[in-house]
C-alpha cells in the first residue's frame, strides 16, 4: 500500500482508456449499459477503497511516535546465523565472569531498502544472541553507539526525510527501554523534537537544536539539559579539580607531522573538554596563558608520525600514527599509561586491518581522511578498535594481544 493516491487514480484512469468499449451491433442494449455503469462502479469503488486505505496507513504513520516515522518496520529476526552488511559501529557489553559480548550495527540493502542491523553477538562462541532490523525508505542516518550506565545508547543523525533521534536498549537482550519519543520527553526543552544534532566526545554530550529554534546542551552520562553550549561550559567554570590528560602536539613550531605525546596537569574548569591545539605545545607560555596548565613529555624519544590520539581515559591513551611520512607507510595503534610506559604497538604489517595502510594507490588512504574512520573504546581489560565499512579488533589492555576479530 505504499503508492500514493494520485498513481492510483493514474494507473485506474489508463486502465479504463485501455479496456475495449463495447460496439452494439444493432440496437441499443440496456444489458450492455447497465454492464458499462456496473464496470465503471467497480473501478471506481476499488480506487477509493485504496485511496482510503492508503490515507489511513498513511495517517498511522504520521500520527505514530517520531520513532515509528523514522523506522518504517522493526522486527526481531531469529533466523540470521551469521553477521551480514558493513560495519557501522559496536560497543562491548561486559559479564560478570569476565567475558564479554558486543552490540554491533551494520547496514545493507534489500529491495530498494536500507536496512540497519543491530546485533547482540557473542564473540567467543561466534553466535548471534539476538538480532534486530530497521528499515528506512531513504539512506540511513549516521548512527552512534555507547555503553553508559549499564544501558546501550543510540545517537541517530538527521538524513532525508529521517529526524534525528536518541534511543537505550538492554543490553542482555537487545529490548528496547526508551524510543525517541519516550527520551526527549524527560526534558521539557525538547518537547518540540529535534531537528539537528551533533556528537561531541571527551566528555560526551550532544549538541542540539529543537525544532522551535532552541539550541540545547544534553549531558547524557549525568542525564542534565542545558539551556545552551554557554550554559553547559560555565558549569565546569569554577571547578578546581585537578585533573591530568593526554595531549599530541608539535614539539617545534612548523614540524607539524611530528607530534609528541604529553601530559598536561591543570583545572577542571581549563581540561574539561580534553582539547588543547597542537601549537600550544610549541612554546610552554602558551599552554600557561591559553590554559593555565602545564605539560610535560612521555616517551622523550618517541615521535608519533602524523599521530591522532582516538581514546583516552585516567590511565592510558591510544594513538594511531604511521611508520613514516608519506603515502606508503605502515599505520600504527599504541598504548601508552599515564606513567609514560608504551604498553604495547601492533601494525597492519601483522595484527591491523591491512587496508588500514597508507598507500600512493588510493588517495584516501591518508591520515587526514582515513583518521575519521577509526576510533577506540575500553571496557575494563578490554580495548575496542573499530575501522568504519570494516570491522572491529577486541585487544587486551595490558598485552596487547589479539582477542577477536571481525570483518564486515
């Protein structure tokens, strides 16, 4: 039932020009009129059966939660044994016994569809736990996974004809707890619904804008709204915590494919965002006047080549960097702790997604676009690597050692 009124009066009206009109042969036939009417009758009624079907599923649709207009179907499938689409994001959802599962997204195709996978997997039985389908007319959204407060978190972007949307679900079991709908209406400020949103991370929170013109701060880890972005910054102004984090910068002013790893202890209020240019480090009174912070290098003898910092936490930072300047060279993940120990690095010369390698055959293999489709996650012992349309790598914190794979 998903075409519109006017085809089907289009499709009704070249249906009657095509039929072959009755040709008395002599006189006029009552019979033959009362058929003719009786055939017009019919068609007409089937076209406004349809037409009224159509307007109440479209009206169901419509008068929905903003959910079930961005999700034209949702159903749980028990009859996928295999991961299937490319990857889009993942989250590790630890057990208490130490092991772990993960909540993967991916997408696909299928009959003019676009279909978004949600999986729980358990990665060392190599078993899908529970599986999970929407599908969308138009091109998905950018979707966002995390694990916050034991609950998994969905951020969804706008795209055409898609709002944007926040969701949680179970981990266990993959069961929705809050739609959309059900989210935003715990804040007064976004009862008109959301029309943009953006994701910023370190810490996490979201940017959005509502659709009566309101820009909104939301903390989702603390669950606060913000009024505005000046409203959320001025609450970390008088915090005088001390804090320590991980920064890369430029050790020399115009060497900016060299960076070294930092550590920079201040304020709350002057660290909260975690995000400190890379010229600061050029000269020790800029951190001091722009930050009022100080910094002091790690790993004095180690130069990270074009180096990204994708994670940090209290105790340790993940940099991915490369063997050499230039467009063939080696990608690099390391893991560096707070002590300034480099804990361990592996390669796409032997443990990395090979296609993770800087090379002259495809241009976009350089860092600066290659860096927006990997990022990193860690749950207690475990370090989450994700490579965007490829597939994830599950390392142990302390060694480095490979734990799980998966391609997609």
């Amino acid at each position: 039932m998903g075409e519109d009124y006017s085809n089907l009066q289009q499709a009704l009206q070249q249906r009657m020009q095509s039929q072959t009109p009755l040709k008395p042969t002599g006189p006029k036939s009552n019979l033959g009129c009362i058929m003719l009417i009786l055939g017009i009758f019919v068609c007409l009624a089937a076209g406004l059966i349809a037409y009224f079907l159509f307007s109440s599923e479209k009206e169901n649709v419509s008068n929905s939660s903003p959910d079930k207009k961005r999700y034209l179907t949702e159903k749980k499938s028990t009859v996928k044994n295999s991961l299937t689409g490319t990857f889009v994001d993942a989250v590790i959802i630890p057990k208490e016994n130490g092991d772990m599962n993960l909540c993967i997204l991916t997408n696909e195709t299928d009959d003019s569809k676009y279909i978004v996978n949600r999986y729980i997997y358990d990665p060392k039985e190599e078993q899908i736990l529970y599986s999970f389908q929407n599908k969308f007319n138009s091109y998905p959204p950018t979707l966002k996974l995390f694990y916050i407060n034991k609950e998994i978190l969905v951020v969804q972007g706008e795209s055409s004809g898609i709002e944007p949307g926040i969701s949680t679900f179970n981990p266990e079991n993959g069961n929705e707890i809050l739609n959309a709908e059900n989210y935003i209406s715990q804040y007064p400020d976004l009862k008109s619904g959301m029309s943009r949103l953006y994701v910023r991370e370190d810490p996490l929170r979201l940017d959005i804008e509502t659709k009566d013109g309101l820009k909104t701060t939301l903390d989702v880890i603390n669950k606060k709204a913000y009024r505005n972005y000046s409203d959320y910054t001025n609450s970390f102004k008088n915090n005088n915590q001390k804090v320590e984090i991980f920064a890369l910068g430029n050790e020399r002013s115009g060497e900016d494919k060299r960076k070294k790893l930092f550590l920079v202890s201040g304020t709350k209020a002057n660290l909260w965002d975690k995000n400190i240019p890379e010229y600061y480090f050029s000269d020790n009174s800029t951190l001091r006047l722009m930050k009022n912070s100080v910094a002091k290098v790690l790993l004095k003898d180690d130069i990270f080549l074009e180096g990204v910092l994708i994670y940090q936490d209290d105790e340790c930072c993940l940099i991915f960097h490369q063997s050499q300047v230039g467009k063939n060279a080696e990608r690099l993940l390391s893991c560096v702790n707070i002590d300034g120990e480099m804990l361990w690095t592996v390669s796409t010369e032997n443990v990395l997604f090979p296609k993770l390698k800087a090379t002259d055959k495809d241009a976009v293999s350089e860092m600066f676009f290659i860096k927006h489709d990997v990022s990193a996650s860690r749950q207690n012992d475990m370090i989450l690597f994700k490579y965007v349309r490829f597939g994830l790598m599950v390392f142990d914190y302390e060694s480095g050692k490979k734990i799980y794979e998966i391609k997609l």
